[in-house]
C-alpha cells in the first residue's frame, strides 16, 4: 500500500497540479463551460433537512474506522492524478497500468482529467458547500490546512476523477469492467471515509463523472484517444501482475 500522502491544497489545486510544471497543460476535451454540473446535480442537502441528517450520521460513524484497514486504504487514496490513479486501477484491472508503458492511455486520461478540473471547480464554486471536517477535531486522514479549510466539498472531486477514470477503464476493458468500476466507488468512498467530504458529496461526484463521460464520448477527439489507448493496451507486451497478497488486502479493507 502506498505510502499516506499530505493533503496541502484544496483538491482542485491538487488536481490542476498534477502535470509536471515543465510540460504544457494538456488541452480540455471540451469547450469551458461547456458541461454546466451545476445545472445537473441537486443541490447539496441543507442543515436540517433530511439528507444532512444523513450526511451527518454517516460522518460520525465512519470516525470509528480510524487506524482500521479501510481507513489505511483512504489514505493511500489520497493522491490524485494519473500515476496515482493507475496504480489504484491495477488489481482491478489485473494487470500493472503503467504511465510509462501505456503513453497514450496515460495521454488520455491527463488530457480527460483537465476537464474534470474545470467542470468541478465551476460547480464547487455554484454550491459552496463547508466541509464536514469544520467546526470538530474529529479524526481526519489528512492534515488539516487553512487551504482543505477554504475550499468547498461538492461535488468531490476525487469521486469525479475517479469515477471518469473508471468508466473511461471500463471501455478499454470491457471484461474487466465490474471491477474497475467498483474500485471507482471504492476510491470515492475513501474521501467519506478521510472525514472530508459528506457522503452526498461523493454521489454528487459520480453523477458528475457519469455526465462528464457521456459528455467525452461525443467529442471526436476524445474518441479517437480512446481507439489509440485500446489498441496499446491491446498491444502491449505482458507485464508482471500486481502482487496478489497486496491486492487481496486491498479487497479485503473495502469490505463494508
């Protein structure tokens, strides 16, 4: 399991972040503003209602699971980006998913996860919602900063990008589809379980995912990266498996 990561920035910084500084940022797929999140997601509960009771259950109940297996594996779900994301991706995928040795899947999901920036940041900003970690010393998996402090909870962004990646996975594997998918829950959830995020937040990030892919899979560009990363993958040489105690652990922490 990979090593926990402090969390430093809001995570559309970190998300932004994520290209090395010395390369161009790779172009949106989509015209800014193009896919409008805000004008498809609900509203985040309000306090008092119904769903923030919820929420706020959900919130304390998952504190419990400090220094358990499942919060362990939160915090190695903690970084985002490409790399990160792929190495999350391998059990499920069955196979190591290598930036290296998969380029063109590696282009793709980098150019793809611009968009995922850009449609989360406008629809934070439209909700403005605090987060849950506000106003408590509750048990978090991150450190707490003045910069996770300022910035808003929904849509979660980690539950966009790993929802995108993962039905963007599931068309280049098809077969391996059912579990590619379940660890893109599996990677949101761990935002729940970090206490950053409500859980509505993370519905809201999938349902944001869900949109912005059907919005990609109209954009020829898009489609044509996606026919180039089939048939890499399709072409690429074996490559050594992810090491199965490693991934049996990992299935055995995202138990309920």
């Amino acid at each position: 399991m990979r090593a926990p990561l402090v969390l430093g920035l809001a995570l559309c910084l970190a998300l932004a972040a994520g290209t090395a500084a010395a390369e161009p940022a790779p172009r949106l797929y989509l015209i800014d503003g193009a896919l409008d999140a805000g004008s498809i997601l609900p509203p985040p509960p309000k306090p008092g209602s119904a769903g923030h009771a919820s929420d706020a259950a959900t919130y304390a109940a998952t504190r419990a699971l400090a220094g358990s297996p499942r919060w362990y594996l939160a915090t190695s779900d903690v970084p985002s980006g490409v790399g990160a994301l792929l190495d999350s991706f391998s059990c499920a995928a069955g196979r190591r998913l290598d930036p290296a040795g998969l380029p063109a899947l590696a282009a793709l999901l980098a150019r793809a996860r611009r968009d995922v920036v850009v449609v989360v940041r406008d629809a934070k900003a439209l909700f403005a919602r605090p987060r849950p970690h506000l106003g408590n010393d509750a048990a978090l998996c991150v450190d707490r900063s003045e910069a996770l402090d300022r910035s808003f909870a929904y849509p979660s962004g980690h539950a966009t990008e790993g929802w995108t990646f993962g039905l963007i996975l599931a068309a280049l594997m098809p077969e391996r589809a059912a579990p590619l998918l379940a660890r893109a829950r599996i990677y949101g959830e761990s935002r729940i379980i970090c206490g950053v995020h409500w859980a509505s937040d993370v519905e809201a990030g999938r349902l944001t995912g869900s949109a912005l892919f059907a919005a990609l899979v109209g954009d020829p560009g898009f489609r044509a990266d996606l026919d180039r990363a089939r048939a890499e993958i399709g072409a690429a040489p074996a490559r050594p498996a992810p090491e199965p105690a490693a991934c049996a652990r990992e299935a055995a922490a995202a138990l309920p």
